[in-house]
C-alpha cells in the first residue's frame, strides 16, 4: 500500500469515527435551542397573562394620581367627590365620598375618625355615622394601590 493510498484512507476512517459526535452535537444544540424557545414562549405567556389580569384587576377603575405627603389625596371622579386616605390604624388605603350629608360641607381626617367642620357630624373610617347632625354614613369606594398609582372605582 502506497503512502498516499494509507493517508486517505486513515483520513477517511477518522472522519467517519467523529461523524456520530457531530451529529450528536448537532442534534443536542437543536433539541436545547427547541427547549429554550419553548421555555421563552411559556414565560412570554406567563408575562402576558400577568399583565392582562392586572388589567382586568384595574378594568372599572381610574386612576386618579398618588397621595401627598400627608397620605391623602381628595379628587372627583365621574361627577363624584372622592377623598382617599391611609388608615392610620393599619395603613389601609380609604376611599369615601368626602361630602357630610347634612348641609354638603367636607369632612376630613381628624385623629381617628372623619369629621365634618360645619357641624361637628362625625364618622368611623369606613365612613360609618358615629354623631350627628349627619343622618347617614359617607359612601365608601373600593380602592386600590399600584405603586404610588392610586386607582378608585365609583359604582
């Protein structure tokens, strides 16, 4: 056998031992890029499913800004008033109707209650009549925070 004729064939004979590594190599890369794009597309879902729940979560709400520096923030929605407050009693968000039934005066935060500066009518947190001259309690509103986004739905 010539040394030509031995040099081919050895080369022949070692290409065709790495020619199961090769595909092996070739076919792992494309099963792991199938993966990988299969994890992406579930974890796009996922983000996508998160954000419409969170739109859903806020459908029949509007926003209506961030609280001030005293944790309050008064504001009209819909053609109705709208008075939001933390409770100072487990930092709760608050949202009611800031408007005493009795004369139409507005009630505010006073220590632990609401009250009325007109005529002294006074109200629990929830907007609950505590004293009169007022005959009825405040409307209360659900409330929600998203970061420093308060968002209020008026039924």
């Amino acid at each position: 056998m010539e040394r030509r004729q031995f040099v081919g064939l050895f080369g022949l004979g070692l290409l065709a031992s790495s020619f199961p590594t090769i595909l092996a190599a070739c076919s792992s890369d494309s099963e792991s890029t199938a993966v990988s794009e299969a994890e992406e597309a579930a974890a796009n879902d996922g983000a996508i499913a998160e954000a419409e729940d969170a739109a859903n979560l806020v459908a029949d709400f509007t926003a209506v800004g961030s609280l001030d520096a005293n944790g309050e923030l008064s504001t009209e929605v819909n053609g109705q008033k709208v008075y939001v407050f933390r409770n100072p009693n487990d930092q709760s968000l608050v949202a009611v109707d800031p408007t005493c039934n009795h004369r139409g005066c507005p009630v505010k935060l006073a220590d632990a209650d609401l009250v009325c500066d007109c005529h002294g009518s006074r109200f629990a947190l929830d907007g609950e009549l505590l004293q009169g001259p007022a005959t009825a309690g405040l409307a209360r509103y659900e409330v929600r925070e998203e970061g420093e986004n308060i968002f209020v739905k008026v039924a």
